[in-house]
C-alpha cells in the first residue's frame, strides 16, 4: 500500500480572526460612539431646558442657533423629534423660563433711577445714540430704554409683514411686568379739567304790587318800599291787599307781627276769653302782645274781630318801639284841633308817635286833623307801618305830602 495523504475536507475551518492591537473591534467602536452620542445629546437637552444657562455661559442668547438645530434635526434614532415635542408641550418649563425673565425684568427695573418704557419685540425704534447706551436688551429680544434725560422716541411702527398690534399689546407699556416697583410705573396721562363756565347772575323776580293797589293810590310809595323788601309776608304774597277797607285788630296784630318779627319778646304770655288756639290769627296776636305792641282789654278780651281806630294804631306802634315825648304831649298835639275824643291815657304815646313822624293822613284829612276815633283802613295801617320800620333804620324815608310833621 502507498501511503498517501489524507484527502482535504471540503469545508475546511477557518482561522479565528485575530484581535487588533487597541482590544476593541470595529463594530465595538461604532457602539461606544453611538452611546456616547445618545447620551451627550439627552444631557445637552436637560441642560439647555434650565433658563439656558448653558447658552448663557457659552456666550449665546436664548435663540442661539446652535441649539435650535441641535433640537430640530432628527437623528436616525428618532430623539430629535422627541426632544422637539417635549419642550413644545412641557408647559411648566416655559412657566418657569417667563417667571425666571420676570424676575430679571423687575430687578433691572429696580436699578433704574427713572421710569422706562418697554418696546416689545415685534416693534422697531431708531432709538438716539444716548438712548442706546443706556436700554437694556432682554432675552425675549425687547428692550427697556429709561425716559430720564432721552429726547422723545420716535414712534414704534410694526416690521414688514407684522400684523396690527391688538389692543393688550399697545397696552404693554402702561402695564409693568410683575415685581415692578411702584416708583418706576409710568405715569398715568393727565387729563386737563375745563375751567369752569361762568354762570350770569340770577335775576330776582321782579316784585308785583297787589292788584289792587294802582299806581296813582295815595300809599302807593310805602306799600311798595315794604313789598319790594318783603319786610311783610301779608303784603308780598297776596295778590290783593284791600287798602281802602277797614281793618281789624287781628289784622293789625298779624302785620305788626310780621314787620316787627325780630323785636324781643318781653311780655308774659296772656291768654284772652275771645281768642281760641284753634284760631289761625291766635299766634300772630300772641306775637303782638308778648312784644308788648299790643294789649288786650280789662276784662281778659282782645276783641280781635274790632275795628281799630286811628288813635289805637299809633298807640301800638309807639308803645312796642318804646317812643317817648321829648316834651309836653298837649305842646306837641296842639296842632291837632279834633283831639277831644280821644282818651287821655293815648296822648303820650300819640304825641311820641306824631314827633317821630308817624302819622300819616290819607287826602280827605287836611293836617290840622287827626281823626283819631275814626276806624283806620288797611292803607293807612300800611303807612304808619312803614314810617316805623323809618324810625327802626330798616327803610328810607320817603319824601310825601301825607306825612304829617310836628
């Protein structure tokens, strides 16, 4: 037999691969790059969430470019898109980052000596050179320029292709971010207040005389002065006056009452038989007799609905003025020849009414006459009245023929 060599094997077993030299394969390598990439790009992205303090300390702001793409590229493991969705919707982080800027603004705000303005980022301004210097860019990409010693800034316009600025947006530079400090908020606009117009005077009502009462009647001077004056309710509110009737004491009391209503009561209070309270004339006579212009009769009567003669109402009027004579009463009624009637206890306050110039006789009486028992009517009464608001300074005096002079 020839020995022979033992034939081949059809599928012969290869060699192993020797390992190189650095311990690793190459497909080794490629995963180790691979997890190094995956996990730098998950710590770039947690870093750069925080405010990007990243960007902040390499010297970018917060648009930088670098980490835009970084985000937005997909990688073909897919995390770009998944990075990009979870800082679109992460909404506490970008409740965070507006805070953190708030927080920033208010502190820049606060180191401001003067007020500022703030210009959003949607708006442009040519702002002057001295303006510049002093503004304070934001990471939003607004600015603050402070108004102290800056001429006035041009307007804000929109950029190209910006749409109209809503009403909260104009608004942004009236309303301070939060934190501000309330030294450095704008000032509100002042609104200037009208003057105000100068009304013309009001014009009183001119006074009209009673109806009754023409203008060529005898007293028609002294009832005017006295309603033009108002000095007497009765007079100025009724429309007729009645001067030619015949006038009662209540009557009298209710005028003297009223021309004379600031006399000082100095009587008691005297209650009469013939007067009710539930009289409307009963407090006009209480008036009368408390200052002591009036008295009653001696049998406890006032007697109200009696004609008062022409004596008794210079008798009044004297007697609640307090008028005395300077001289003898006969000396000084004298001149009267038609006193015969009239009681003696009258003539002192007669002779003081008559020298103080307050008898007053109508055109039937010539002025040697007196007529003192005669009834008076109401024009007569209204005269005498007014002579004694004459004597009290209240009126001035009248220049007329029926004033009778001692």
């Amino acid at each position: 037999m020839t020995n022979s060599s033992p034939p081949e094997s059809p599928n012969p077993i290869p060699e192993r691969r020797r390992r190189p030299a650095t311990g690793l394969t190459f497909d080794e390598m490629i995963a180790i790059i691979v997890a190094f990439s995956t996990i730098g790009t998950i710590l770039l992205w947690a870093i750069g969430g925080r405010n990007n303090k990243l960007a902040g300390n390499l010297g970018l702001n917060g648009n930088s470019s670098l980490l835009a793409s970084d985000q937005g590229n997909d990688t073909s493991f897919g995390f770009g898109n998944i990075l990009s969705q979870d800082t679109n919707t992460d909404a506490s982080v970008r409740e965070q980052k507006l805070e953190a800027e708030n927080r920033q603004l208010a502190a820049r705000l606060r180191e401001q000596d003067a007020p500022v303005v703030y210009i959003p980022p949607n708006k442009t301004v040519n702002l002057p050179a001295k303006a510049e210097r002093k503004s304070i860019s934001l990471d939003s990409g607004g600015k603050l320029v402070p108004l102290a010693g800056v001429a006035t800034l041009p307007g804000l316009r929109n950029k190209p292709g910006d749409r109209p600025p809503t009403k909260a947006e104009n608004n942004v530079e009236t309303e301070p971010p939060i934190g501000m400090s309330e030294k450095v908020k704008p000032e509100a606009e002042v609104v200037p207040i009208p003057a105000p117009v100068q009304q013309p005077p009001a014009i009183a009502p001119a006074t009209k005389m009673p109806q009754d009462v023409a203008v060529d009647y005898w007293a028609y001077p002294f009832i005017k002065q006295i309603r033009d004056r108002g000095l007497v309710s009765e007079i100025a509110k009724n429309q007729e006056l009645e001067p030619n009737a015949l006038i009662t004491r209540a009557s009298m009391a209710t005028l003297v009452s009223q021309a004379f209503d600031k006399q000082p009561e100095t009587q008691a209070i005297k209650k009469f038989n013939d007067v009710s309270n539930k009289n409307e004339l009963a407090k006009d006579i209480d008036k009368a007799v408390r200052t002591g212009f009036m008295q009653g009769y001696s049998n406890n009567e006032f007697k109200p609905l009696e004609n008062i003669p022409r004596y008794q109402v210079l008798v009044t009027l004297a007697t609640g003025l307090g008028l005395q004579p300077s001289q003898d009463a006969d000396q000084i009624l004298q001149q009267f020849g038609d006193l015969a009637q009239m009681p003696d206890w009258a003539k002192q306050q007669v002779a003081a009414a008559t020298e103080a110039g307050l008898v007053v006789n109508p055109p039937d009486l010539d002025k040697g006459s007196l007529a003192p028992e005669r009834s008076a009517t109401r024009g007569e009464v209204v005269a005498m009245i007014h002579q004694a608001l004459v004597k009290t300074g209240r009126l001035k005096p009248l220049e007329s023929e029926y004033i009778v002079k001692p």
